[in-house]
C-alpha cells in the first residue's frame, strides 16, 4: 500500500508542476526504504530531503503531502507500537511540521533528519554542470547510474513463432507438411519482433560547451544503455569515441580529450555534420536512430550549411534531439544564428544543464 502511494505522490507532484524526475522518485524510494518511516512525519522529511531543491518546492510539497499522505500515513502509524514510534522519532524527526513559527534560536525537528539523509549527490544535482569541478562531476557517477538511456522499439525484419495470429509462416507450415504427406494441415503462425532503435550522439566539445560536454560523456559512460549509443565529438573536426568511452569515468574524459585533439576549440557544426552524413557507415548509423545534438548552437561558419545538413539528417533519423542548456534560463529565446537555423528540424529541445534536468533528456529519448 504504501508503495502506491508513493507512486501516487511523485506522480501528482509532477502534475502540479514541481520537477521530480525519475532519479528523484529512485532517490525518494531509497529514503522510504532505508528510513522505514513509522508515520507521516518520518515520511515527510524523507520526501524533503530527496524531492526538493529549495524553500520554494516546499509549500507544493506540503500541498501534495497532505492531499496523498493525509490518510494512509495514519494507517502506518497505528500499526507500529507508540513506544516504538517514540524511540524512532530520534533519527526519523518525529517533531510535526505543521508545527507553530519556532521561538528565538530554535530550529524545527527533524532538520537533522534532512541533514542525515543529504548527501553529495543531492547538494549537487541542482547545480548547473558549469559550476562543478571534475571532482563534483564525477561524485554524480552514481547518480548517473540510476538512468536508463532506453530508445523506443520499431518492428524488425525478423519473425519467431505464435501460437496464435492472423500472419501465417509459409516456410515453417510447409516443414510441417512432410510428414502430414504434404498436406498443410498444421497451420503455423508467426509475429513479428522488436528491438530498440539506435541512439547516435553528436557532442559539440568547443570551448564554450566544455562543463556541459563532460557532463553529458560521463553520463553516457554511467546510464543504463549509453554503452551501445554511437557518439562523435566535434569542434573543428569530427571524432568518432565510441571506443574511448568504454573507459572508467575518473578516466573517460582524459581519453576523450587524447581522441579528440580540437577539445575545447571553435565550432564548426555545420561542416561536421556534413562530414558525418557523407561517411556511409555513419549514415547507416542514423538511420532510423534516435539523432541527440549537444550543442549551444554557436556556428563559426555560415549557416547555410547547418539548415542544409540537419534537413538531410531529419530525413534519416526517427528524430533529433538537442540539447541546448542555455534553454533553461528564463526567457530563452534562440537568437543565436546557428540556434535558429536548426530549430526547425529539432523534434524535442532541452536543457540538461544540471542533474535533476537529465530526467527530461531520459524521457525525450525514449519518447515516441
């Protein structure tokens, strides 16, 4: 029971417009769990300390709270003994929220609470990428391991077998006949099969997208899936890295940076683009794949060639994502000359500029 509600509860909170991404709901889980809260209290906290990123999340929060947790919290708390709810209020933050303004020099119970189950991944993940060092990048690791880079499935040319169906497999009934005397009197059937869509990454490493670029290689490294994605570096030239991101994240970006020697120089997105789409294997690649360009837009050159390219490149791929995380400051508008260029042909835009906006990448990869 008290798993759906917390399914519930992610899920409203995300209806009425606070961002809780699948690793805050994964993160939340863990707090219930390792917590073991008694009742509403002890729950409360671990849904503050793992759900929130600031003083502005908590009225929303406690809004929510009341509304899912107003009656099923009860229900948890009358089944554990008062001595034992006493004697775990200690660690769990017994003390009510909903408590009157603490006096002079009080603070409220349970702060602890939310100091105990912090860590560096939650200080960290609602910071933009360009404020943390290698360091910090690389204590998200776990973090990033939560993610699953799943593409969406499309119908393969390969069949298997059905017990039941409207499509007959000619081959397998005509086996069957040889020892029915050539009679087709077994009826074989088949369906078709399904597997996940390629995921081709093209990462603009130029000087202005460096925090960003390094984020995102080391969450390719970390996630579920990111193993098989196909992924190009370009600045001034293009750079095939598959291979190197096989590597240990405390290493990957130093493999990086040897594969790629144009790492952190100017940009040239069009001209990269067009060597991508003339080399056939990378073409093949594309094909039907899921397309994600990390890139702040800045073109170096003329855009003509960018609009010509990602024109060509729509008509390969099932879809481009870019991600751009200059989109996430207020009042984004795309006034750079290479940005506007691409736009048209973009089916999904975002930001990705701090961890707890990865989960929108998660989901723009794995959407329809």
């Amino acid at each position: 029971m008290l798993a759906e509600l917390v399914s519930r509860f992610c899920a409203l909170l995300r209806a009425e417009g606070l961002a809780v991404g699948p690793d805050r709901a994964a993160r939340f889980a863990t707090a219930v769990v390792t917590a073991d809260p008694a009742g509403a209290d002890e729950l409360y906290w671990c849904a503050l300390a793992t759900l929130t990123t600031g003083p502005d999340d908590i009225p929303l929060l406690d809004t929510v709270f009341a509304a899912v947790f107003g009656d099923g919290a009860r229900l948890v708390t009358n089944a554990v003994p008062r001595a034992e709810r006493a004697a775990g209020s200690s660690v769990g933050g017994g003390g009510s929220r909903t408590d009157s303004t603490d006096g002079p020099g009080e603070r409220r119970e349970g702060q602890g609470t939310v100091a105990l189950l912090g860590s560096a991944e939650e200080t960290l993940a609602g910071r933009e990428f360009t404020e943390l060092s290698d360091d910090e990048l690389l204590a998200l690791a776990e973090a990033m391991r939560g993610f699953r880079l799943a593409t969406p499935v499309r119908r393969s040319r390969r069949r298997r077998p059905a017990p039941r169906g409207k499509s007959y497999d000619m081959r397998e009934t005509l086996r069957a006949a040889r020892g029915t005397g050539a009679e087709p009197i077994l009826l074989r059937r088949s369906r078709p099969t399904w597997k996940p869509r390629g995921l081709v990454v093209l990462c603009d490493i130029s000087g202005s997208m460096r925090p960003h670029a390094r984020a995102m290689l080391q969450l390719l490294v970390c996630a579920a899936g990111g193993a098989r994605a196909e992924v190009f570096t370009f600045a001034t030239r293009l750079t095939r890295v598959t291979d190197v991101l096989n590597a240990d994240p405390a290493t990957v970006l130093r493999e990086v940076g040897a594969a790629a020697p144009d790492w952190s120089g100017g940009t040239r997105i069009g001209p990269n683009l067009k060597e991508f789409l003339e080399r056939r294997d990378a073409r093949e690649l594309a094909r039907g794949a899921v397309v994600v360009v990390i890139s702040d837009g800045w073109e170096s050159g003329e855009t003509a060639t960018l609009r010509e390219q990602l024109a060509r490149l729509s008509l390969l791929a099932h879809k481009i994502v870019w991600v751009n995380p200059r989109t996430a400051k207020p009042g984004y508008e795309p006034r750079v000359a290479g940005m506007a260029a691409a736009l048209p042909y973009c089916d999904v835009m975002v930001s990705a500029h701090a961890l707890d906006a990865i989960g929108e990448l998660v989901a723009a990869i794995g959407g329809r």
